[in-house]
C-alpha cells in the first residue's frame, strides 16, 4: 500500500544527515538510499554491456536495462515500451524533438508556438531550428496568474504552426498550465505538441494516454535518480518519423558502404553504448516510488512552501512570484539584490538558487533581474521553513546596515 510519512521519508536520504537545509530540489533531487546502492551494485558487480554479449552476465542486464524502460512506461501510461527513448536528460530529449522530428517538417514562413514561461531548454532548441530553417518562433504570453494564456492560443494556432511547445510546470512560479486544454485545443488545428516535464514529473507524473501527448520529456535526476539520464516519450507513429541523429553501433541491422538499415524503436534512436548505470539508477527510483503516497507527500511539500511565504510576507519589500500552491517559492525583496541575498543564506547553511533559473523571457515577463527560489521536497521539514526565514531575517538586518 502506498504511504507517505515525512520523518520515514526524509531518513532515506544520506546527503541530509549533515546540518545543512538544502531548498534546491527543483534544481536537481537528492537521493535515495536504493539508488545509491543499486548503483554502486551496478558498479561493482555488474559484468558486460547491454545489448551486446551473450555471456549469463551480459544478458540478464539487458534485461534489467529493458525492465527500466517498461517501468518508466507504467509511470507515464504509455501504451508500449517502444514509446520510451532514453535520452542524457529532457534539454538533450528536446533537442531530439527538434532535430529529428520537427527540422525536416519545417519550410520558410512556418511557425513554433512556445510559452513564456519556459525554461531555456523549451526555447533555444526551437530557436535554433527556426533560425536553420527559416520558421519563427511565436510567443504564447503569460497572463496575470504568471501561468501561459491559453485563452489566447486559438488565435496564434495557424495552418503554418508546425508544434506547440508548454512545460508541465515551470521552474520558476511552479505554474502548470492546464495541459488537456492546450492539447485539446492545438490538436484541432492538427498541431502536435511536446510537453516538457522536467519539473512536472516529480509533483504529478501524467498519463500521457489520457492527455494525448504527442512528445514529453524529463530528467531523471529531478525524480530522485542519477545525471545524465532522462526520456523522451513519443506516440510511435511520430518516433517512428523520426530521422536518427546519432549514428553508430546497435542502431542498425545492416551496414554496408551502400549504405544501412536502422533497427526498430526504440533502439534505432539509441546509438552507442547507453547510459546503463543511469537506467539502473532511475529503475530503482522508480520502484522506491512505487510505495510512497505522491499526492500526500506534494501535499506535504506544498504546505511548506505556503507556511515559508506566509511567514514571509511580513517581512518588508517581501514580493512572491509562487503561482496557485505550488511547492516552489520564487521570490525577491524590493531594493535588495538577490545575489548579496543568497550569498547570505549560503552562510547560514541555507541551500537554495537565486538568478534567472534558465527561464531569462519568464523573468522579463514577471519583471525582475532574479529571484530567489526555495523548492520544497517531501524530505523537508517545518525546522527548514524556520531556517530559511530566520537566515533571510539575519541576511535583511546586515543588508539593511
Ligand atoms: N525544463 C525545466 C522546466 C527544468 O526545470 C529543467 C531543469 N532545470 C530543464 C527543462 C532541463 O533539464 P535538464 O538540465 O535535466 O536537461
């Protein structure tokens, strides 16, 4: 049965054993216990590649790395495995979208609707393309509550939009936009669209069946696993359209100076020897999940964030760019800067990100240079909450000398 209790949760995590009070989750997820130790298992007795030798060793690997992929296919209610390509992380998945699905489809005077609100990882690659192809790159606006306009998207949505581009949630204001609408509505003018999940997955992995989504990407770090790991999730028909970007071992069946023919999906977007130990790694995040309680530990993490920002919002100059009750606290104070800010906490061993969070047009947008940002996990406590603002108090008196 899937449970949640903070105190249980919280002790599994090795890196809060020290005093520190670490508020940067949105920026990458501590880890587990079970993904320390399923990777250091991987590396000290594991034996062989995946996908490759026939010895004992070798082949039950390929079986675990597969079982991975199907575990991340239950997470996201894919319809099959196929649909699940493994990718450094959601910035490379993007680029992938971009590069082998969109570029061929692109002609001069076509367009990319793409939300403010995104993070630089849901734009540049868009940009780029556009720039390679001659498309634009149209601007779908935030409004008043910082989440993007949809009541605006009709009249963007063109016989000329090639793809529709919308984080989950964002980075920033921790606003998630109502995907089903967006969907729905870009989906009647035949448009496809790619969902950026990166910090989604973690608050409300989707059922990207329910939803129709075309494309969707996430870290595996900013779910509890490893670097360098992530997924691109794709309807088969589209991957199937995709034309590989890397070539090389494993992603044929036939080479010759003539030329080659490509494997089947998944491993035909797969070239070279794949990040095993982050499969691994993600698998046992994955099932590590599997019995806590998501909804009752965002819940949790939530409550955080609105208890910080209550308590906050007495302070002088205090200004909160949080959207609905996310779990992120985006925020700054009126006439301080948030460099000299952070650096402060960082002092008072108070771990958390201050700038423009990779989401520099957001930022415009909201109208600030920076913001700070405290993101709340399930193994944060109330005593965190209490650190944050009494390091943010000692930091406004030494300021304000
Ligand atoms: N999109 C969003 C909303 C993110 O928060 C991030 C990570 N900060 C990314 C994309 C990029 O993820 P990664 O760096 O793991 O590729």
């Amino acid at each position: 049965m899937k449970a949640f209790s903070p105190a249980r949760f919280r002790a599994q995590f090795p890196a809060l054993a020290d005093a520190g009070v670490y508020l940067d989750s949105a920026a990458t997820a501590l880890k587990p216990t079970a993904v320390i130790e399923a990777s250091r298992q991987f590396y000290s007795l594991s034996a062989g590649n995946v996908h490759r030798s026939q010895f004992a060793e070798a082949q039950q690997l390929t079986g675990r790395y597969e079982a991975g992929r199907a575990a991340v296919a239950r997470l996201l209610n894919a319809p099959e495995s196929e649909s699940v390509i493994w990718t450094r992380g959601t910035t490379e998945a993007i680029n992938m979208v971009a590069q082998c699905w969109l570029r061929p489809r692109l002609q001069p005077g076509d367009n990319i609707i793409v939300s403010e609100a995104e993070h630089h990882a849901n734009l540049v690659p868009w940009l780029m393309v556009a720039q390679q192809t001659g498309a634009t790159v149209v601007k779908l606006p935030i409004g008043p509550d910082r989440l993007p306009a949809l009541e605006q998207l009709p009249a963007l949505l063109n016989d000329r939009t090639r793809l529709l581009a919308l984080g989950q949630m964002s980075n920033v204001t921790g606003g998630c936009p109502d995907l089903a609408r967006a969907i729905t509505l870009a989906h009647a003018t035949g448009v496809k669209v790619m969902v950026d999940g990166a910090q989604g997955v973690v608050h409300c992995p989707p059922d990207v069946q329910q939803l129709d989504i075309d494309f969707y990407a996430f870290s595996g770090h900013k779910l509890y696993g490893p670097t360098g790991i992530g997924v691109l999730y794709g309807k088969r028909e589209l991957l199937e359209e995709m034309t590989p970007w890397l070539g090389g071992g494993k992603m044929i069946v036939r080479v010759s100076f003539d030329g080659f023919d490509t494997q089947p999906l998944p491993w035909r977007l797969e070239a070279g020897t794949p990040n095993v130990a982050g499969v691994i790694g993600l698998s046992a995040a994955l099932e590590w999940l599997q019995d806590i309680d998501l909804t009752e530990a965002e819940n949790y993490s939530r409550g955080l964030a609105t208890l910080a920002e209550a308590a906050l919002s007495s302070r002088p100059g205090f200004r909160s760019f949080r959207c609905q009750d996310s779990s992120l606290l985006a925020f700054d104070f009126d006439g301080i800067h948030h460099s000299d800010l952070v650096t402060l906490l960082a002092e008072s061993g108070v771990a958390l990100r201050a700038g423009q969070h990779c989401a520099q047009p957001l930022l415009a947008a909201l109208g600030v240079s920076g913001t700070l940002r405290a993101s709340f996990a399930p193994y944060n406590t109330r005593q965190d909450v209490d650190a944050l603002v009494n390091a943010i108090d000692r930091a406004l008196e030494i300021l304000g000398d």
